[in-house]
C-alpha cells in the first residue's frame, strides 16, 4: 500500500541533492590539503542537515563517548543509520564492499573514508589492519558487525572477526568500544510497530530505489539512538565475549526503543 506525498518526495530528493553537491567539493577540498578539523566536523553538520531535510528526527539515549578514538558498535536497520550516526559521531564507517560498487553513495562513503570490509575470511585480515591503523592514528570508527542489515524489530548476531582491533593499545591503554543501539520508532507520532518497520527498515530483498522513495514521501520520522556505558577488551578477555557483551547491550537498546520501556535501559543509558 502506498503512503505519503510524491512532492514531499520529490522536494527532499532535490534538497538532499543540493546540499550534496554543495558540500562535497568543500570537503574533498579539505582532505586534499589534510585539514582534519574540516574533515571531523564538516560530515557531522551534512548529516545533521541531511536528517532534517528527510524529516528525521533523532532522540538521543545515554552519552556519546568523547575518547578519541572510539570503536562505536551499532546495529543495522537502513541506510539511514549512515545519517543517523554520521549526525553525531565524527568519524568514518566500517562497511561491506559492495557499498564500494554502488553509484553516488560510493563517492560519499569514500570522501567520509570509508573501510570497505571484504567479508571472507581469507581478505578479513587486511580490513582488521586497516582498521587498526586508523584508529591508531585517533580516528574514531563505526562498525556494524552483524555484517548486514536487520529488520529492526531484532538484532543478527554479531560477527566476532573485527572485535579482534579492540586489543590495540594506545598508551599503554586499551582502545575505547561503545555499544550503540538505534532504532526506528515513530511515524508523525504514532509508534512504528512491526509491521510498519520496514518503511525504513532496508533489509533482504527489498529494492533500493522504490524503498527510497517511499521513504522520502513518508512524514516525519523519529529515530532513537541509545549510547551504552564504553567498555574495553580488558574487562573481557577476548574478543568474543567482547563481542557477545556488546551484542546483549544493543538488543536491549533495540527492544527498549520499539517498546517505549526505557526503563529496561541501565541507568547510564536511559
């Protein structure tokens, strides 16, 4: 069934496009002369403007980790989250390699120096590495391991192979990781439910393009992002319970968001 308004639609796919091609030349500008003020902060405020023109409203949980670096750990629900995150994280995104394959966004995601993941075991490695050097270098990152999209209502298992970068040590000190749970909850104020969901939710076989634009013809949307207490591989052991611990946390920032119980939150985080 379709919903929304077409020119609604249509005005924000033009602006989106405007504010695009207004900014990107200012920022690949500043990563050629390595103004790394300009790159940290420019993406923030494009996204930030990015989900006001989509009409996505972002509701904040919890506190941001303000370490530099920090490995922030969240689940994915659309291509949305890319502005959701990039809206108030400075830093660049961890993502499967086919997004290096996809017209436009594939420019976008590489002047935000994207990590592209090949996600067979024998090339993981060389993404582990690449991680590593630039969060040692004081990039913050954002890695969504369960290595593809959900349908919101539930969070994939976690892939344990890129937790192993938590073991970098800078000072001496293990390097920062921050659960981040976000979700899709609301529609003009009316809550979401399961099967309202995938109006947002981009997940199995669904087309990109008509999922796009039913999205952008739809009202205003809310989006709750819920910051957990940061943690290292050292109150763990491994990389594995790291992982699994991370992974408890973002379900239950997921259910707590699609169920309006904020109460199930810690208190850190609530």
């Amino acid at each position: 069934m379709w919903i929304g308004s077409p020119l609604r639609g249509a005005f924000r796919l033009a602006s989106y496009l405007l504010l695009t091609l207004l900014l990107l030349p200012i920022h690949l500008l500043a990563l050629s002369l390595g103004l790394r003020t300009v790159v940290s902060r420019l993406p923030v405020l494009y996204h930030r403007m990015v989900c006001f023109i989509l009409g996505i409203r972002v509701r904040v949980h919890g506190k941001r980790s303000d370490v530099t670096p920090t490995l922030f750990v969240c689940n994915h629900v659309s291509y949305l989250d890319v502005e959701v995150l990039g809206s108030l994280v400075p830093g660049s995104f961890v993502a499967k390699a086919e997004v290096a394959t996809w017209p436009f966004y594939k420019t976008l995601a590489k002047a935000q120096r994207t990590i592209f993941v090949e996600r067979t075991s024998s090339k993981t490695s060389a993404s582990r590495d690449e991680m590593v050097k630039r969060l040692d270098t004081g990039d913050n990152l954002m890695l969504f391991p369960e290595g593809t999209s959900s349908d919101g209502t539930r969070v994939l298992p976690f892939r344990t192979a890129l937790f192993g970068v938590a073991q970098l040590r800078r000072d001496g000190k293990p390097i920062v990781v921050q659960p981040v749970a976000i979700s899709y909850t609301r529609l003009d104020g009316i809550p979401l439910g399961r099967y309202w969901r995938p109006l947002f939710a981009w997940f199995g076989d669904f087309d990109f393009v008509p999922h796009l634009w039913q999205m952008v013809c739809l009202g205003e949307a809310e989006t709750v992002v819920t910051f957990f207490p940061p943690v290292d591989i050292d109150q763990f052991g491994d990389r594995k319970k790291l992982a699994e611990f991370c992974f408890r946390q973002v379900s239950s920032g997921v259910q707590a968001a699609n169920t309006g119980r904020y109460e199930l939150l810690p208190p850190e985080a609530a």
